[in-house]
C-alpha cells in the first residue's frame, strides 16, 4: 500500500518527499503589478515549511492583459524576476519542491480591472470579450512559453499549465463556444492543440530535468468528461509532461454526465494509461482518511487545497497521524493569521460561505 509519507519520484527534476503538494490557491496578496508581496512570500513558505512535497504558487498570469483578480501574482514581465527568485529560494531552504502555475483568464479577465475589452478564443457578449486574432493565440502561445522560462531562471522546479475552470486553456477546449475556422477551434483536435503546443514549447526551451505540468478539470465551461478523459489520456502517455493534476472539485462526486455516472469521478481518470507520468488529484481532501483513499483508488498524489489553508502543516500531520482531520469551518480571522495568511487572503476567505466566523 502506498502511504502519504511515500516519496514520489518524477521522469524529470527531483523527487517529492511524500505524496501532497499544496494546491494553486487564489490569495489576493500580490501587489497591483504581479510583484510578490511579503504576506504571500510568507504564506507559501510556510506550507513549504510545513511538509508539503510541492507547494506551487497561486494563478500566475502570462499577460498582463490575462488578469483574472486582483492582488493576482504576475509572471509576464522580468521585473517579477527578483521576488520570484527569493520566493523559490525560501521554498527550497524549507525542504519542499517549487512550481508556479501559469495562467490566462482570457474572457474571465474584468474588463474594469485590465482597463480594455478581456480576450479569449471566442467573442462573449456576456463578459464583452472579443476573439483573439490567429497572430495573438500565437503570441499567447510565445507567452506561456516564455513565462515558464522565467521561471525557470527564478529558480523553480518546473511550471504548471493552468487548462482548468474556465480559464483561457480550458476556454479553447469549450465544445460549444470555440468555434473557430483557424486550427484552434471547432474539432477536438484543433480546440486541444494550444494546449499541446504550449506543452511541447515549454519542453524545448527548458532545461531537461525541468518540471512540467498541467491542470485540467472534467466538467462544467463546456468541458466533455469523455474529451477531458481523452486528453488526460494523450498527454499522459505522450512522454512531455511529469505530472497531470485533475481539479475534480470532489474527488468521490458522481460526474454531471449520465452516462459516466456508474463510478466516482476519480475512478475514471485513474483507471487511464498514464506512462510515466504522474496522476494527481483534488478535491475536498481534508484528512489523512481521504489522502489514503485517493492513493487506494490509483492517485500517485494529491493536491491540498482547504486544508492547507487551514493548516500551514497539513502535509507534517498527515504524515503524523492517520486520525489527523481538518479543524471543522468555520474558523475565526485570528486561526488564518496563525495559520500565515495575509489581511487580503483572510478578507478573500470571509466571502467563503461558512469558512469564516463573522
């Protein structure tokens, strides 16, 4: 049987030292112009501190125009560079692995806060966004790209894609928006292939033992289970990535579609051919219990999301004790400070229903 305090190599880079990495969590807590702040440096390292194989930072735009929120961490321009560098230092002198998710909220960008109409592969009129021309999806491409290489030169371990939620990735693979007549839309081959080439860009201009991986999550946006299932598939066997991190929103739920509904939605991923590439999951994992059953049921790790918010440590008590489980929500603002997070992130977490008191 496969522990929690199982160490986990990669087919790239350094092994974790168990099977929990900390999940992208939005925090609010950069500056307004994607610059670390000191309350996120803290909050981060901490979890690194605290046990966590991987901690990987929040959504990290590739754009400045691909702001999701704001206090959204940057990673689109050089002048990033020096916070970022401390930032994967302070992760690896707490004993833990390092990632920055790369992302793009493409029509999900407030257009009050990026200061002009958001930007996706589709035109929406219920977000204002217009389509991005062939020549900016390929600029969109070049920016992931080189977002990925700067952090790369910060310090990290490897870069996750964010193709989850709704987000700009996950916007091309939408079966019934993107309709697309340049290549990047309408069949399924072409609504993945962004995704793909991003994939393959990263793996070039890297370095061999760099770390690469990418979110993606199975339903809602106008996301298919048996599209999401059939890319999982490719990319897993496809050699380029280490590590494929599935947002299942509840690892155990039934999926919305009927005809996937015979079996928890874990079970459907896990039981995918994976080659070497390494299967995580999340979702509502808040005890040692629940880390156990995603291992039994075929995860290679998981991601901690809640309970890490909850717990800077979750990762040390896990590994500690089988019994361990999340201190029950509500908690009071005093518990989050304690816990290493910022006025911004506790503020961020009171809109929570039923996370904070008051």
């Amino acid at each position: 049987m496969t522990t929690p305090a199982a160490p986990l190599t990669f087919s790239r880079g350094p092994a974790m030292a168990n099977r929990m990495m900390l999940a992208p969590l939005t925090n609010l807590q950069s500056q307004p112009d994607g610059t670390l702040s000191d309350d996120e440096i803290n909050w981060l390292t901490l979890r690194a501190n605290g046990g966590m194989g991987l901690v990987m930072t929040a959504a990290a735009h590739v754009q400045r125009q691909g702001q999701g929120f704001p206090g959204q961490l940057g990673i689109w321009s050089d002048d990033h560079l020096p916070r970022l560098t401390q930032l994967a230092g302070a992760i690896r002198a707490g004993g833990a692995l390092s990632s920055v998710q790369l992302h793009h909220a493409g029509i999900r960008s407030p257009k009050d806060l990026i200061g002009e109409a958001p930007q996706g592969p589709f035109a929406d009129a219920e977000t204002g966004s217009r389509a991005l021309t062939t020549a900016e999806v390929e600029q969109l491409r070049s920016d992931f790209i080189a977002a990925a290489v700067r952090a790369e030169r910060a310090g990290f371990d490897g870069v996750e894609l964010h193709g989850a939620h709704g987000y700009i990735l996950a916007q091309f693979l939408d079966a019934e928006n993107n309709q697309r007549t340049d290549g990047y839309g309408g069949s399924f081959e072409n609504r993945k292939r962004i995704i793909l080439e991003v994939i393959d860009g990263i793996r070039a201009a890297t370095r061999p033992d760099f770390q690469l991986g990418l979110r993606l999550s199975p339903e809602r946006f106008g996301i298919r289970i048996a599209e999401a299932l059939e890319l999982a598939q490719e990319v897993m066997t496809g050699g380029q990535l280490d590590y494929l991190d599935m947002s299942l929103w509840d690892c155990f739920k039934t999926p919305e579609d009927a005809a996937f509904a015979s079996q928890p939605l874990i079970n459907h991923f896990t039981a995918l051919e994976r080659g070497a590439t390494r299967l995580g999951v999340a979702g509502k994992i808040m005890s040692t219990a629940k880390v156990q059953a995603c291992l039994d049921a075929g995860a290679d790790f998981v991601l901690i999301g809640r309970g890490a918010i909850l717990h800077h440590d979750f990762a040390a008590r896990v590994v500690a004790d089988p019994a361990f489980a999340s201190t029950p929500t509500p908690v009071t603002r005093a518990h989050l400070e304690a816990e290493g997070l910022g006025a911004a992130f506790v503020d961020y977490m009171a809109t929570w229903k039923g996370f904070v008191e008051g």
